[in-house]
C-alpha cells in the first residue's frame, strides 16, 4: 500500500474557483461605482419625478393648490395661500432642493422656453383637481450631451427620455 505523501500548494480546481469569484466581486464593484455624475444625474431625476407625484397626491387629498418652482439650479415646492404662493413647509419631503452649479435646468412651456430668472416664471402647477401644467424639463450637466428629458402632461403623467434612450431614437 502506499502512503499519502503531503500536499503543498493548491490545486488546480481551488485557484479557478477564487479567480472567477475575484472576477465577480470586481465585476460588481465596477459596476456600481460606474456612471459618477451620470448616475447622480439620474437620481436626482427620478427623486424629482416621484416628489412630483407625492406633491401632486398632497393637493388632491388636502384639496390645495401646490406647484414645483424652477430657478437655474434649484426646485421648490409651493402652496397658494391667499392669492400669494408661499414655500411649503407642511411636509418635510418637499424643501427646496439646491444643485451644483454644474447642473443645467431648462423648461419648456406650450414649447416655448421658460425663464427661470424671474419671480413669477419657471412654476409647473399641481392643481387639487389633479391636474398639471403640461411641460418639457432637461435636466444634465452644463455643455453635455447627457441631459434627462422629463414630459408632464394635463393629466399629471410624467415621462423621463433617458439620454441614452434618446440616441436610439
């Protein structure tokens, strides 16, 4: 009979195992920490979106008009009280919302562009009725390509063309 001898190293089998799970966990890492500005872009977006929605839910169930007021890197949510559009502070989700300089924001209204300079301009109105002030926003970065396209209609539906869905079409 023989005898085992000792066994140094590792076989074959045990290094292709570490190597493809070394080759998943890599994978996933790149994965996730791909995109940088695209993928803030990209939830900042779908974080406005559902704001959107939750606001346009609030007016109807407390019967109250609200609105979402852009400014070149800013958005805030409003309520009409006494013929005066005021923030509101009601709710703790829709504070005014800042971003980066390097953001770009355009509104379009019945196809023309919106100033977000001025005081009374750049507002999307969320009516109690459940209705919207139809609208186009491009939202991206400052001379990029990569730009968001969200489309609201009367019926308070919105839409978001994502960049690359946009050079497909």
């Amino acid at each position: 009979m023989q005898t085992p001898r000792n066994q140094f190293g590792f076989t074959l089998l045990e290094i292709l195992v570490v190597l493809i799970l070394l080759g998943i966990i890599l994978s996933v890492a790149v994965l996730s920490a791909g995109g940088g500005k695209e993928r803030e872009i990209e939830q900042e977006v779908q974080r406005m979106v559902q704001l959107i929605h939750l606001a346009k839910e609030e007016a109807i169930l407390n019967r109250q008009e609200l609105a979402v007021k852009f400014s070149p890197n800013a958005y805030e949510f409003l309520r009409l009280e006494d013929e005066e559009w005021i923030p509101y502070t009601e709710n703790r989700l829709f504070y005014q919302r800042e971003l980066g300089e390097e953001y770009e924001l355009r509104l379009l209204q019945d196809g023309i562009s919106v100033s977000l300079q001025e005081e009374d301009a750049g507002r999307i109105l969320l009516l109690s009725s459940g209705e919207m002030t139809p609208f186009e926003l491009y939202f991206g970065l400052w001379n990029s390509e990569s730009q968001f396209h969200l489309i609201g209609n009367a019926l308070g539906e919105i839409t978001v063309e994502h960049p690359r869905d946009l050079n497909h079409v």
